[in-house]
C-alpha cells in the first residue's frame, strides 16, 4: 500500500463541523500529526475515533517533517490537523506538503473549515474577489506598511487577528485605509458567535469599552475604485429580501457599490 499525506481540515469550535470522509480518514491512518495533541485527542474523543497522535507544531516543525517524509516513504498513511481550521492556512503543514512534492509522495486534501470563507460568507462584504492576508504584523511601522500596499486593492481584504488585538488593529486601518465598511467575525460556530458590521467608525465604537472578546477574524471592504453592477444587484435583492423598499435597496447599494441608483433600481423591477 502506498504511504501518502492527507491535509485535514477540523472544526473551529463546533466539533459537529466534520465531515464523513474525514473520520474516515482520521479513523484508518496510521497516525495523526496534530499541532495540539490534547485538542485533537478532543475531537476524536467525541467522534469516538481512536489513533495514534504525534505532535507536529511550529517547534518541532522541520524534525518532524523529515521523520514524517521517511514514515510515508514506508508506506504510513499520515492525517495532518491543525488546532483548527485548515493546516497550513496560518499554521503548520506548508513545510510538509512542500517536503512530500519533492519527495514524489502523493498528498490529498480533505476539506472542510477554514474561519477565512467562513466570516467572508457572513461578513456582508463582497465575496466574488477577495484577499486572505492572514496576520498583520505586531509591529507598528510594518503594519501600516503593509496596509498602504494594499489602499488601492479592490478585493475584500481578509486579516486574522489574536483576541485582545482587533481595536488596535481597527484603528490602524481607519488610519491607513480610511473609514471604509468592516466587519468583526468572532468566535464563529460557537456559542458567542457574532458578526460585527459598519464602517470602521461604527464597528470601534460598538467595541468602545473592552476588545472584542474570543477569536476573530476582520475582512474589509476593497478600494471603491471599480464599480460592478452584478454584485451591486446581488446586495440589492438581498436587501429587498430583507425587507427593504426596491427604492431604498437601490440607493443603498448605490453608494455601498458605486454604481448608479437607476441601473440597480431598473433591475430590481425586471425581478
Ligand atoms: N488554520 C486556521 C483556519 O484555517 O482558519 C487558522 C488558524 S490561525 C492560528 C487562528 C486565527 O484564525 C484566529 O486568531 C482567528 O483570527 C481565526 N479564527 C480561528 N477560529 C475562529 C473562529 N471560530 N471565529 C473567528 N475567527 C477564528
């Protein structure tokens, strides 16, 4: 049988977030190189899964890898997770599934969570380009320099933040990028999970008191620059869906889209 690594996405927070393959596969492997041990062993306690668990984290990153590449080259199925999410996706397995393409071993993914797609489809922000950025730096000056290589980007910017560091982060970008419309996605799939949405000025000033609590993710709305009528559309019915008059909706999207109240509003009637 021919060893191979499989990218495993996991929960990020509700451990029902799984699929059928994924047990699957995390159930006949030969082990599973978790980054956090204890939080796997988690996971398949409550799926009833029982395997072998090596750690694989940031520290032990390039011994392990090797030590993996040879397994495989044995023939050993290897699952690789992440505390949560997807692996590689602002955390460990890039160094691994690089290692195993050089050494000719095959590597399969099997899909599932990532908190990026996950705030972007409940953000409000346009979905059809956008920009995953993972973390900003810690440092100021390489935060702001950062940003202002991306003021004139037109994609939905997309940042992971650790808790206690999204007000500061905010105010950065009202800074460098001006008072453009946001949204705060914290503790997705979990028992607090909330979407904070408005401009950059609205958003700090729900926040005002203490930082938003858990993990979160912010996603910002791209340079205004291109205006694009399907999309602009798109929001409008949304907004109609949700109540609002076809007038209202159209003048909304209008200016959130730079498009034309009339090309929007004249589309809403042929619905
Ligand atoms: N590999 C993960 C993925 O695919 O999303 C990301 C891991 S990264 C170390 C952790 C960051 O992801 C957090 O700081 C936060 O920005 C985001 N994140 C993870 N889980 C989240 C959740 N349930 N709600 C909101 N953001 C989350």
């Amino acid at each position: 049988m021919t060893g191979r690594l499989y990218v495993c996405a996991t929960p990020i927070g509700n451990l029902e977030d799984v699929s059928l393959r994924l047990l699957r596969v995390l159930r006949e492997v030969d082990a599973i190189a978790a980054e956090d041990t204890r939080r796997t062993q988690k996971l398949l306690n409550h799926h009833g899964i029982r395997a072998k668990l090596v750690s694989y984290h940031d520290a032990n990153e390039r011994a392990q890898t090797r030590h993996l590449i040879e397994r495989i080259k044995r023939g050993d199925r290897i699952a690789l997770v992440s505390d949560s999410g997807t692996p590689s996706i602002s955390d460990p397995g890039y160094l691994l599934v690089t290692a195993c393409i050089a050494a000719n071993l095959p590597v399969e993914t099997v899909p599932g969570p990532s908190a990026v797609v996950a705030a972007l489809v409940v953000s409000g922000l346009p979905t059809a380009r956008f920009s995953f950025e993972g973390f900003l730096s810690k440092k100021g000056g390489e935060r702001s320099r950062r940003l202002e290589k991306l003021r004139d980007d037109d994609r939905t910017l997309i940042f992971y933040e650790a808790p206690g560091r999204v007000r500061g982060t905010l105010e950065t970008i009202w800074s460098v990028l001006g008072n453009r419309r946001v949204a705060v996605a914290r503790e997705l799939t979990k028992i607090h999970e909330e979407v904070i949405r408005g401009s950059v000025s609205e958003v700090l000033a729900q926040i005002e008191e203490e930082d938003v609590r858990g993990e979160a993710v912010i996603l910002v709305e791209g340079a205004a620059a291109v205006p694009d009528l399907p999309t602009a559309v798109e929001a409008a019915r949304g907004l109609v869906a949700g109540g609002l008059p076809k007038g209202k909706a159209a003048a909304k999207a209008a200016a959130q889209h730079g498009v034309a109240r009339r090309e929007i509003y004249d589309r809403l009637l042929e619905d």
